[in-house]
C-alpha cells in the first residue's frame, strides 16, 4: 500500500527580479513556435490543489520538463467522495491494483415503489468498478508526481496575484508553516476543487453546485456480507428529488448517502429517508462519520484565462447522471500538463492564453462534450420525476442497456452496438417512458378524486 | 403517436420544474415538494396529502373508500408519523407492537402481481391490473418503504400487452383530437369555398392548402392545451442550456488574450 511520504519542503523566499523577456507575441496564423524562448532556465509551473486533477497535472509537467510546485494544504485528510473510479483508469493511471479496496461486481437499482434490477450480468469476470479510499488514492498519485520531479509544498495558498504585463510572473502567495510566503511562476494550473481560490481570483464565474451528503457506517459482519461486492442505488422523491441515493461499501464499512441540487435545505430529510429505504440492510450499524461536499453541476463559465486553466472540479467536470469527477479531475490535469508541456517545447519556451486553449481546452472539449451532453440527457430525462425513475429501473433491467451503460462507464468510449438492438432499445425506451407516464397521470388523477 | 407527444407536453408541474430550475440555487418559492418526512398522513387509505407531484399544501381528507374493487389494506397507524417526524438519526425506533404501514393487497403476492386474481370473464382484466399497479406505486410515493432482499418487487410493466394500453389511453385521446380536427377542417374547408369558390378537391391539389393542412396535422399533435405552448419553449432553452454553459469558455474576451499576458 501506498505509503504517505510527505517531504516538507520549506522554500525560501522565491520572488525572483524580474527577467528581461520579450513581450508575448500577437497572434500570428503561421503555427511554427511563435513564443519566446526563456533565458537560462525551465518554464516554472505551480499547480494548486494535491488530488487527482493537481497531481497527474503535476506528473505530466514534471514529466515534460518544466518546473512543478504542487501546493495541498492538507495531504492526509480523506476527501467526502463514493470513492468509484472505472477500470479504464486504472490502465491508463498505471494504478496498482493493491490500491483498489473492493471490486464491485454488482450494482442494484432499486425504484421509488422498490422494484429492484441487477446491473451487472454482462459483466466479464475481469470487470469490475474499483472501490478505493481517497486519501489512498491521492498520496499514491502525489508522491508519483513527486517522483517525476515535481516539489510538494505543504501550504495553503491564499492568493494568486495577477501578472501586471503578458511578461511578469504570477505570483502564488500561500502560508507554510505558520509563515507567508509567496512563489512567483509562469503558468498555473488551478486544481484546488469545487471551492476554488484560483477560480476566483482570475474570475472563473460561479457554477451551480449539488450537494452531496453521506455519512460512513460500520456495519455487523453478516450485513456487510451482502455488500461485499455490490453496490446499491436509490431512487425516489423520499430520497432525493433530482439525484439519486447510495450505499456504498468501502473498505470495512458502508457510506450511506444522497444528494441534491435543488433542495439542498433539506438534505438530512433525505438522509433519512434513505436511512429508512436501506434499513434492514443497514440497521445496527454504527455511524462512524458525516461529511458533506459540494459538487459542480457544469462548467464554469471561464476556464482558461491568462496563463491560468481550470482543471478538475475547479473546472466543474463532473458528468451529470452518474456525479462521476475522479476520473475526469485525473484526465483533465493530465491533458492540461502535456498541453503546457507540448506548447512550450519541453519547457523551454513561455506559454500564452492561446496554447492553453488550443493544446487543453480544444483538445478536452472535443473529446468529452458528446460524454457530457448524454449524461445531461439522462438525467433530464430519468431523474425528474418518480415516473421517470421507474422508466429508467424498467429499462435498466435490459441486457442490452446493461451492457452499452456499463460498458461506456468503464472504457469511456462507445461501444460498436449491433445496430437492430440499437433500434430495439430506442423502441423500448420510449415505450417504457410512455407507460410510466401514463401511470403517473393515473396517479394524479387518483389524487384529483379523493 | 398522440402518447408519446403527452412526454412532452406534461401538465404536472414537476416537470416543468425539472425544466426551469436544475441549475439555479434553490430559493424557497421553487421548493414546492415538502419533504415526505415532514407531511402530516390522513389516516386515509390512499393518504391523498399532498405528494410530490402537485406540490400543493398538504389536502386533509377523510377516509374515502374510493374504488369499487375494495381491496384490503392495512390502515395507517398515526404512531407511523412521530417515527418520521422525529428529527432522531439513529435507526428506527421500533416497538414491537406498532405495525409499520406496509402496502398490502390480496392480489400483491410474491412481488409482483398475481394475474390469476385478476380474471374477467375468463381473461385477465388489464385495467384492472394498471390500475393495481398505480395504486400501488402512489401508496409507495405517499408512504416510502425499506427495501428488503426478503421479499423483493420484480413487477414489470412490459407484462401487459401493448394493446391494453392503447385501448384505454390512446384512442379516446385519438378520438378527441380526430374530432377536433375534423370539426376544424370542415369549417375551414367550407370557409375557403365560400371566399374563394375553390371547391375541397380543387382545394387539396393546392400546394398552399396542403401546406396550411400540414401545419394544422402538426399543430394539433403537438399543442394540445394553451401551456403546451409554453412547456415547449422552455424545453427547447432548457436542451440548449447545458451546451451553451459548455460553450461559455469560448465565448470569453478574445481580445482579451493580450490584458493578462
């Protein structure tokens, strides 16, 4: 298992006189290497926040070539999270299997009036989604970037000072050791989360947020056998009116959870409400934490301004439907850093707004928007309503949605689908969506009587 | 076809604020649903307080034995609310002696529905099974219960035949709307005779007339009520929001590339 190395680097006071360099250059259309190269010395890059976004940006810019500082204020809490990441990443991030605590193999959705599917019966003995602890995960992918030679400074940044001309610094300005200190850099990666200090300070612009709740409960034996592999998922108007409600199991105990955008007051009447759903699952456990974080509903309006990107959840780059972010945090750090790392050759040349937007922000939106907008779909469609939530258990209970759905969660492409099943599916769906409705008009009109 | 234009033309107003307000912070006035936990239960059958769907005030009633089928059904005891009510995380109190309110129906059997109560005249009365199921599910909408693995529902939907639900749902709403177009089309039609002489199969040869009886087709399947026209606009906002918040970034000063360096 990973284990926590933390270097408590304490850098000296690092504002350095300013570089004669040239002034960056207009736009031109011709694409051969149009910024300046720097005198005598690397790109400097400072990426704020230490989770997934920040330390593969980190990784992925040490890696290249330019000077890295990481910044995290605090390098061993365990962030709120569901801990899910799909198996895609575990390739692609060269994670180590000893870091995945539970493969879940099996997911249940259970409706609002508790007819429950199984999704998972086309999954092949090799597929799982791969459970971790955060805090796990998030010192294994730091101390790797640290490796590749990025500087870990344990601090919390305060301020970022904006550069007063396209040739000065930025200047991060954080408390280390109970004293202020500041760093001046050329490019800076904000990957400090949905809260995000660097967002403001270039003014990213707000995003709406849901909030997401759970507490952790350690369970008797016998019930955590039932969740040894399987996770379950909760649907209804008692638990969440625009989000869905979970139990997932963690490493020796469950995290029972919901979330919401829209009634966020009342998000401990939902708790309970999926206390009670899940009760004779969970009861005699015994709550062992509580912990709450806000999740971005969509992008913020700016994410690349000046030589400052946005990645992560700074960026706002959860999908909807599913609140998937680890996994799109670790992906945007990294193509953000080979971006900054291709733009300025190696590190050897300054880098401008304009490589930011081609290198990351193109390349990221041309990749991942389709991935967004079906998800946005889904869930405008499915989680509306209680006669939605039923059409999507209906429908969720069909082979061929198991296998497209679970396929694209844990590859992020999609799948080559045999066309008629295609047209079958798209058949049923609507079919399902206009039976459920008609019920729940029926329902109404139940209501209208009495 | 009518149907499934009833997807998006939905009078409930849960809809409607799907459509407006996911993405803004909640103020009060948009939080119409109280939460299940808070709404006071009628000791009622159907406990017809106000659920989610219409968001309206909690409706006090008084025990209605509605339906002609008089199915048995566990009254709900009043000691049920405090156990919501109360504000105590901890699991469910439980005395042994108060019976939680569970849904309950003879015909309710293993999960799913047992058609063999449900025959008339020697075949199975599907009304009477959609109706079943929709009283089922709004008693699960109004009371949630715990879902246990002991007695799982697998009901499924698609087990009534299609042709059950046209009966019922689709073609009174057919016949009405075939009504009203038909209505319309023989006054139009006689209207464009009398100021024009155009006689109705010298009309139909028209490109004009095919046309305007186009819109009409169309215009009747789609607007069927006065806010249909309204839903519809916003649904077509709302399916361009989330693209314009992605697209936002671009959007940014570019100009502005040189102001920051």
């Amino acid at each position: 298992m990973a284990s926590q190395s933390l270097h408590h680097h304490f850098a000296s006071l690092r504002l350095r006189t300013r570089q004669p360099l040239k002034p960056s250059p207009r736009p031109l259309t011709v694409a051969a290497s149009k910024n300046p190269p720097l005198p005598g010395r690397k790109l400097r890059a400072a990426v704020i926040g230490g989770g997934p976004a920040g330390s593969s940006a980190a990784e992925s810019l040490a890696s290249g070539g330019v000077e890295t500082f990481l910044f995290e204020r605090s390098p061993s809490s365990a962030k709120p999270c569901g801990g899910a990441i799909p198996l895609c990443m575990l390739d692609e991030f060269d994670l180590p299997h000893s870091l995945v605590d539970r493969h879940v193999t099996e997911m249940r959705v259970i409706s609002p009036s508790n007819i429950t599917v199984d999704f998972g019966k086309t999954l092949r003995p090799h597929e799982f989604i791969a459970m971790l602890r955060r805090e796990v995960l998030d010192s294994f992918l730091r101390s790797r970037a640290e490796s590749r030679g990025a500087e870990l400074i344990t601090g919390l940044v305060t301020d970022l000072e904006l550069p007063r001309s396209s040739s000065s610094p930025y200047v991060v300005h954080y408390t280390s050791g109970g004293s202020k200190r500041s760093l001046a850099v050329d490019v800076v990666v904000g990957a400090d989360g949905a809260n995000s200090r660097v967002a403001k300070s270039i003014g990213a612009g707000e995003y709406s947020y849901a909030i997401a709740f759970q507490e952790r409960i350690r369970l008797p034996d016998e019930k955590m056998k039932y969740y040894e592999n399987l996770a379950e998922m909760y649907l209804g108007d008692d638990v969440s009116p625009d989000f869905y409600a979970w139990v997932f199991p963690k490493c020796d105990h469950v995290a029972v959870g919901t979330g919401t955008v829209r009634s966020k007051r009342e998000i401990k009447a939902y708790q309970r409400g999926i206390r009670e759903r899940a009760r004779p699952k969970i009861e005699g456990g015994q709550v062992i934490k509580v912990e709450a974080h806000p999740i971005p509903e969509h992008p913020r309006p700016v994410r690349v301004r000046g030589r400052v990107a946005l990645v992560g959840d700074a960026a706002g780059y959860v999908t909807k439907c599913s609140g998937e972010g680890i996994y799109f945090a670790a992906k945007s750090g990294r193509m953000c850093g080979e971006g900054i790392v291709k733009a300025s050759e190696g590190g050897a040349r300054m880098v401008g707004e304009e490589d930011l937007r081609r290198e990351y922000l193109r390349q990221w939106d041309d990749r991942y928007v389709s991935t967004y907008r079906v998800l946005d779909l889904l869930e405008k469609v499915f989680y509306g309503s209680n006669w939605g939530r039923e059409a999507m258990v209906e429908l969720c209970g069909g082979e061929y949605v198991q296998r497209v759905s679970l396929e694209s969660y844990m590859y992020k492409r999609l799948v080559e689908g045999d066309r008629w099943e295609g047209v079958k599916m798209a058949a049923s769906t609507v079919a399902t969506l206009v039976r459920c409705k008609i019920m729940s008009g029926e329902m109404g009109r139940l209501k209208a009587i009495a | 076809m009518s149907i499934s234009m009833a997807l998006f033309s939905p009078p409930a107003p849960n809809l409607r604020t799907l459509l407006s307000s996911p993405r803004s912070l909640p103020k009060p006035r948009l939080t119409l649903k109280p939460s299940p936990s808070l709404m006071p239960k009628a000791p009622a059958f159907f406990a017809v307080s106000a659920s989610s769907d219409n968001g309206a005030g909690a409706v006090p009633s008084s025990a209605v034995a509605v339906e002609e089928q008089g199915e048995p059904k566990v009254a709900v005891e009043p000691a049920k609310e405090p156990e919501r009510e109360n504000g105590s995380v901890a699991s469910a109190p439980e005395e042994g002696a108060v019976a939680v309110a569970k849904f309950n129906d003879s015909r309710w059997v293993g999960g799913t529905w047992n058609l063999k109560q449900f025959q008339k005249d020697g075949s199975t009365d599907w009304d009477a099974v959609i109706d079943a199921e929709v009283r089922r599910r709004k008693w699960l909408e109004d009371n949630p219960e715990s879902s246990s693995n002991d007695d799982p529902v697998v009901f499924d939907t698609s087990i009534i035949p299609w042709w059950a639900w046209m009966k019922r749902f689709h073609l009174p709403e057919a016949e009405l709307l075939n009504g009203r177009a038909a209505m319309i089309g023989f006054f139009m039609a006689y209207l464009v005779d009398s100021l024009t002489g155009v006689g109705l199969v010298d009309q139909m040869g028209n490109f004009f007339c095919k046309t305007l009886l186009f819109i009409a087709v169309v215009g009747v399947l789609v607007i069927r009520k006065n806010e249909d026209v309204e839903t519809i606009k916003k649904l077509i906002e709302e399916t361009t929001f989330y693209d314009k918040q992605w697209q936002a970034t671009w959007q940014d000063d570019n100009s502005g590339s040189s102001k920051n360096g």
